[in-house]
C-alpha cells in the first residue's frame, strides 16, 4: 500500500482541495491528508523544516520557500486562479459594484470593510493606496485574524462588507454575494502547489500535483469559484 502523504495549505483551498483529494482517492491515489491554516503559518511551518510532502499556497509565497529552499527546485505547479468577491450580510441593501468608481463610492459609504490577512487583503490595501484613501478608509478597516473568512465577520456583523476571494465566500451563511470587483481592479491570486524540501516521497507528490493541474479536475475548480491555472 503507498505511504500517505501529508500537506499544508492556507485556508483559500480548503475546501478545493477536499474535493480534489477525493478525485485523487477515487482514482485509486495514495492516502493524503491536507491541513489548512492561515497562509502566514503555513509558510511559517514550512519554513520550520515540519514533515509536509506538499505545500499549496498563493504563487509569490510558493516562490520564496523554492528560493529559500523548502520546497523542491523546479517542483511549482499552478493549480488556480482565484478572484476577490464584494459581499454584504444577509438582508442588507446591495452596494454598487458594477464599475470602478462604483466600487470607491460604496467602500466609503461603509461603515466598516472587512478583508484578509492573505494576498487578497495586501492587494487591497495596495489598491485604496492607489486611489488615495488609504487615510481615508484605515479606521474602517477590520482584518479577519489568521484563518479566519472574512465572511465570518460579515455574517456576524463586524464588517459591514467584506472583501475576499470568491472562493472564501461561497456556501457561508448568514452572508450574501453581492459579486465579483469589475474587472480594471479585479485582484487574481494563483495558487500553486510544491514539493516540500522535507519529502521523502517526490515523485509520488509530482503525481498528485500533476493530477490536480489536469484538465479533468477544472469542473470542481469553477464549482468553488476558481478557474484552472
């Protein structure tokens, strides 16, 4: 029987990768079990040498641990592009998002923002820079901790909106999808996978990987509100 592998992953393709490790399963692949934390951990673990085969996180992140060496030269495969969704709390009014400046005016008009400590929420922060409210909006602002969905604060009422990637909002209750951020500010992560510096099993992850990236799993990917990388 093969050995199973283990993983780790940011909170962004938890439920992703369920799915597709269920696809790999069902297809007669090895045990894997993947634990998903806040993105800042993970890396963190990583960095600590922790025995993980495989590694999923944003792209950027995937290509520091290869240059400081915890995960495998050569070994990155982008599995998803994963876009930033508006929502709002169920019932309440539906704020415009339907252009730029739409998306500026409603974003002021909020009492509070809610976004993400991952690279949805730095992008973010990079993009009310670039408008020149960043002073503007700083008080209104409310960062979700470490693995912890936007959409929690927004169902709980602590973020009037809340920004995160589409993927991060769907199936949660309590909130409503106003929709995606139009396209001139759309924020687009690419999450990819790496072998871990730490495996003793690469080539059984290069598999899995490669399994993950084929063009039979794009279905369960656009089904949580990602496209294949």
């Amino acid at each position: 029987m093969p050995t199973p592998l283990t993983g780790i992953s940011s909170m962004a393709t938890r439920a992703l990768l369920a799915d597709l490790v269920a696809a790999w399963h069902a297809q007669g692949g090895a045990v894997v079990t993947i634990e998903s934390v806040g993105g800042v951990d993970a890396t963190r673990r990583v960095q600590a040498g922790e025995a993980f085969d495989l590694v999923v996180l944003a792209a950027d992140a995937i290509d520091k641990l290869l240059a400081a060496g915890h995960a495998v030269p050569g070994s990155r495969v982008d599995l998803v592009r994963s876009g930033v969704a508006v929502a709002v709390r169920e019932g309440a009014p539906l704020p415009d998002i339907t252009s730029e400046a739409a998306v500026q005016q409603s974003l002021l008009a909020a009492r509070s923002i809610g976004y993400s400590t991952g690279p949805s929420g730095t992008a973010l922060l990079a993009l009310f820079e670039r408008w020149g409210l960043a002073e503007q909006l700083k008080g209104r602002l409310v960062q979700a901790r470490p693995g912890v969905p936007v959409a929690t604060l927004v169902a709980g009422g602590e973020a009037e909106v809340g920004v995160q990637q589409l993927s991060e909002l769907l199936n949660v209750p309590g909130i409503r999808i106003v929709g995606p951020l139009p396209e001139p500010i759309q924020i687009t992560t690419v999450f990819a996978g790496a072998v871990c510096s730490a495996s003793a099993q690469r080539d059984a992850v290069r598999a899995l990987l490669d399994f993950w990236a084929s063009p039979g799993t794009a279905a369960t990917k656009r089904c949580h509100g990602m496209e294949p990388a």
